[in-house]
C-alpha cells in the first residue's frame, strides 16, 4: 500500500501511530523513522527508505506536519490509481525552474499549504483549489511528497548534503528523464513551522553549487547565477544598514518621469510610492513578457489587497513609456464605487461599479476626446479605436475587480485595442482567454527585509530608538505582515504612535486580512481621537469620499476652519503614519494619494463602526 519515511532527532512513537491512523485504514501502511541527528544528509536517509520500503508508493514528508485531511491515504493512492502516468506527486510546487529555489517565480508556484507558528496559523495559497485534477510540475517541495518506484528513473543525488535542497535535484532529474510529477489540493497539510533554512553551508552556496551543476549538465544558455548572487538579509543580531538599496534595472527616476515629452499624464499622479523596491525580479519577468511580443497584447497582475499591485504597475509603465514603447499611457481606475459622470451640462457624483460606458468615458478623458463626443458613447469609441489602430498606447485598468462585469469589460476593450495593449491589476484572478496572468505574491523574507530597511529610513529619520526598535525586532515584524508590504509600511509608520509590542502581540491574533487593516486604522483613529487632531481626521475622511484616490493639495486649502499651517502640519502627520502618500507630478501641486483600503475604511468601515 503505502510506506511512509521521514527522518527525525530522536524516537517518536506517538508521530509514528499518528501517521497511521491519519492515513486511513492504517493496516496496510508502513512507517519507516530515521534517527539522525545529522550525521546524514536526507538524500542519503531518503534513498536508505526507498531501499528499505515494502510497498510501491513511498511518501517522504517532515517530522513537524499535522494533516487536515481525514484519510489522506486513500486519496492518495486514489490519485495515483487515476492518474498512472503520474510517477511524484507533492502538494505544493512550481511549473517554472530558473533557479535552485521553487518559489522564485511566484506565478509559477502551485498548491495550498498551512503553516503553524508561535500559536497562529495561516493558509498559503499559491494557487487555486483544483478539486480531483492533478497540475503537472517540474519540482514540488519537500515538505509533504509521494513517489511510485516503478515510475521514478533516478533517486536522491547524495552530492547534496544536509536538510535543505534535495528534492530540487531528485524531482527536476526525474522531469527531465520523463517523470511525470504533480501537485495535488486534495490533501491538505499544516507545517509547524515557518520554514527557516539553517544549513550549515550557507543557502546562497548551496544554490550556486547546484547552479552550476544544471549549467554543467544541461548546458543552460540562462543566467541561473543572477538571483542566487543577491545579498542574504540580516540576522536578528544584525542592524539594518542605512546604504541605499540597488535596482540594476533602468528605471527612471520620478523627474524623469515628468519630463519624457514635457507633458503630464494623469496617470503619473497615481504613483503612490516614494521608492520603487523589493519587487526587481517580478519587475524583471513582467518586462520580460511586454518584450516578447506576445499577439494578445494584454497582461493580469493579480493578488490579494496590500501587495503593490498598483505600484509595481506604475512602475512597469513608468519604463516602458521611458523607453518610449508607447505613444501615450491611458489609465483608468475602478478601485472607487464613485464615478464623475455629465450630461453636458453639468457634472455629478454617483456611486456604481465601472461599466463600460465609464471606461469609454475615462478613456476619451485620457485622451482628450471626452468634450466631443461625451453625448455619442458609440462615436466616442470609434475615435479611440481609431487612435488605438494607428499608434501603439497603453491601456491600463486599476482594481478591475470593481468593475461591474470583469470579463465583459476586457472583451470589449480587447476589440479596440488595435496596435495597442491592455494592463489589468486586480484583487482577483481573471481568467483571460489568452494573454498572460501574473500572481504577485507576498514578499519573500530576503525582500521583507530590504522593504523595511527603507521604510524605516523614510518613516523614522527623526526617531531612530524606534527604528532601532524595529530592527531588533524585525523577524517578528516580518511574521506578524507576512510580507505584505502595504501591512509593513503601517506597522513601522505607527509603530510610535501606537507601540511597537502592542501592534505586534494584536497582530499575531488576527488572521483575516481585513480584520488586520481594520484593527491598524481603528488604533490610529482612537489614537488621533485622544490626541485631539481633529484636523487630521476631517482632512482623511475628506479625502476619503473623494471621486478620485489622487487629490491635489491645493484643494485641501479651501476649508474656512482650517488655516495653511493648521492643513499642512495634519498632511505631516498623515505622511508619517502612511495614511497618505505625497507625490510632485507638477511644478506648481503636489498629488495627496490614499490606498483603496485606506479610503474604503474612512469613507465606509468606520461609519459603521461609530454607528
């Protein structure tokens, strides 16, 4: 039936019985413990169990999982019964290998895995439920993993030494010698722990050990070495350096930005960021498609509230117009539920989803046509499709899961593209029918890290005890956001205001991503509540029920209650707490940008909340 082998530091039986039972009928399920308390590298322990194994399909996982699946077993074999061609099959893993690690590419991984730390837990999705359907991989990862030995061609590499590694070479040998490998949602295990990797021989030598063993082997023309080259963050011992964080890509700076053609697009007031980092290598494979000269010319960036969708967006079209790969940048933003419409003679909010007549609207707004035609909905397209076919423009739709119909919105744009493309960043996955559909996921430890390197730098050079705070405490910092960067940038920015150790041990209980946002801004409202900043709150909630997540500071000098210095000294402080951003993108205003959480939580959330 089954035989399942791990490797532990000292005798366990309760996991022993534990494994058996949690697999089903536990009669016919063998359990090979491996005592090793590192004397042996697990591709040698692994190979020991195949040798050592009575049954066919071996299943190799770690010592410190839990399964939330009842009879995992079965289905198991089930899968295998079903799926003969199958020879590995793992729970979490990735389509795309172009480096040591399985996780470079985020797009790229698959399957759902739990972990369990420091009493919380919390769900990895890094794609969706697939049901009974298997997704055929090159590598899984090695927590949880089952092989048929009648399928498999090559056993563990015993080259690689230690606990970390191994099952790269094991499950991409196999893939290139014909094995079919998959990764399966059917059965659902939790890791206790957030695994660390503490090899002896450091991970950035492993990696390029390996490296040039596939460049070696395979005679790759790829660059493997470029990412396993990166700087290793530091240690919880170690201080964040103050040096500046380096981005090879040509990237221009935000003058540059406003300087391309001496004009100013309305899209650049929707920079929401001071410094561009952390996301180089979702940068670099994002240009890398826009360079392919894909025929569907329409491009997904995808993931959860608070990752940078929106920023790693702007950034990518700040190159390219600076490359000047397109005529003009037309972007569009259904994040709001309010929309400025006109009959021609004069001009109202109302609140809706965007449709496609409001998409038409923005886009001839964009493009200087709206005046024309705003009464002739169907000449108005006509003319933007008619710029579209004869020039190369870019069309971007911000938050497309607030649009009214996702789908039907990109089919009809897609019509009128002509020579031109189509951007889309959304909270949601949209299916596309053809083009290609980027997952940005949470960031990784390494860029964690750096992340918050730079927002200390930006949001505590005035108070450097709570920045040395801060980075004596960054491991728990980073576990507390998961590596969300917009929760990073608020917990450092509030830090002082709200006490580090307070945020942190209220944190580490919540796990719904709202609930997270919401305690965040409901701490900092009472905190302005009690500090009496009543101008600061009547300028956000302002902002807040705005048309537009981008408003000119100008604007905020027309309220009779408040003088300049009254105004100015409440935007500070919302700067300081990164309930806002502040942006130049012309020479006479400066843009007062807010995230769609920020806004939805002061226009909507805390109405409720105080009601």
């Amino acid at each position: 039936m089954i035989t399942i082998g791990y490797s532990t530091r000292s005798h366990n039986p309760q996991l022993i019985e534990y494994l058996k039972k949690s697999c089903g009928n536990n009669k016919h399920y063998e359990v090979i413990e491996k005592v090793n308390n590192g004397e042996k590298g697990l591709s040698q322990v692994y190979n020991e169990i195949l040798n050592e194994s009575k049954n066919n399909i071996v299943v190799f996982c770690h010592d410190d999982i839990e399964f939330d699946t009842k009879n995992w077993g079965e289905k198991l074999l089930k899968l295998f019964s079903k799926n003969s061609e199958f020879g590995i099959i793992g729970i979490a893993g990735t389509t795309d290998l172009i480096d040591g690690r399985w996780w470079s590419m985020k797009q790229s991984m698959t399957g759902i895995v739990s972990h369990k730390h420091e009493g919380k837990k919390w769900t990895n999705t890094y794609s969706q439920d697939q049901g009974n359907k298997l997704k055929e991989v090159v590598v899984l990862d090695g927590l949880f993993f089952a092989v048929d030995k009648n399928k498999i061609k090559n056993n563990f590499d015993e080259n690689f030494k230690g606990f970390h590694f191994y099952e790269i070479p094991f499950c991409f040998e196999n893939y290139i010698n014909g094995v079919k490998l998959a990764v399966t949602t059917l059965i659902r295990v939790t890791h206790k722990s957030i695994g660390m990797t503490t090899a002896k021989k450091g991970k950035k030598e492993i990696l390029r050990d390996y490296l040039n063993y596939l460049k070696t082997r395979y005679d790759s023309q790829r660059d493997f070495t470029e990412i396993s080259d990166r700087p290793q963050p530091p240690t919880n011992s170690q201080n964040i350096s103050t040096a500046p964080v380096t981005d090879n890509l040509a990237i221009p700076s935000d003058q540059e930005e406003l300087e391309i053609d001496g004009s100013i697009s309305s899209w650049v007031s929707e920079k929401s960021y001071n410094k561009f980092i952390a996301r180089d290598f979702d940068l670099k494979k994002l240009i890398e498609y826009t360079e392919n000269g894909i025929s569907s010319k329409v491009l997904s960036i995808w993931g959860m509230g608070g990752l940078g969708k929106t920023a790693t967006c702007h950034r990518l079209i700040s190159l390219l117009y600076h490359q000047k790969r397109f005529k003009k940048i037309v972007w569009i933003n259904a994040k709001r539920k309010q929309f400025q419409t006109s009959d021609g003679k004069s001009e109202q909010i109302r609140e809706s989803r965007l449709e496609i007549q409001d998409a038409i609207l923005g886009i001839g707004k964009e493009l200087n046509l709206d005046a024309w035609f705003v009464q002739d909905i169907d000449r108005l397209q006509h003319e933007i499709s008619k710029l579209f076919m004869q020039e190369s423009h870019l069309l971007i739709v911000d938050g497309l899961e607030d649009a009214e119909s996702p789908k039907l919105l990109i089919s009809h744009l897609r019509r009128i593209l002509g020579k031109s493309s189509l951007f889309l960043t959304s909270r949601k996955q949209i299916s596309l029918e053809s083009g290609f559909e980027y997952r940005l996921s949470e960031l990784d430890r390494q860029a964690s890290y750096t992340f918050i390197q730079q927002m200390i730098l930006e949001k505590c050079a005035d108070d450097q005890a709570i920045g040395q705070q801060i980075s004596q405490n960054i491991e728990k910092v980073i576990t507390a956001t998961h590596g969300m960067p917009l929760a990073m940038k608020l917990l450092v920015s509030q830090a002082k205001f709200l006490g580090l150790e307070r945020v942190l041990e209220r944190l580490n209980s919540v796990t719904d991503e709202e609930d997270f946002y919401s305690y965040l801004y409901w701490e900092v409202y009472q905190e302005l509540c009690k500090g009496n900043q009543i101008e600061v709150l009547k300028i956000l909630i302002f902002l807040s029920n705005q048309s537009s997540l981008s408003t000119p500071q100008s604007w905020l000098y027309d309220f009779d209650d408040m003088n300049k210095k009254e105004i100015d000294d409440a935007i500070k402080i919302m700067y300081r707490l990164s309930l806002i951003e502040v942006s130049k993108y012309d020479k006479e205003d400066r843009q007062i940008n807010l995230h769609s959480f920020t806004a939805q939580y002061f226009r909507e959330t805390l109405k409720t909340k105080l009601s």
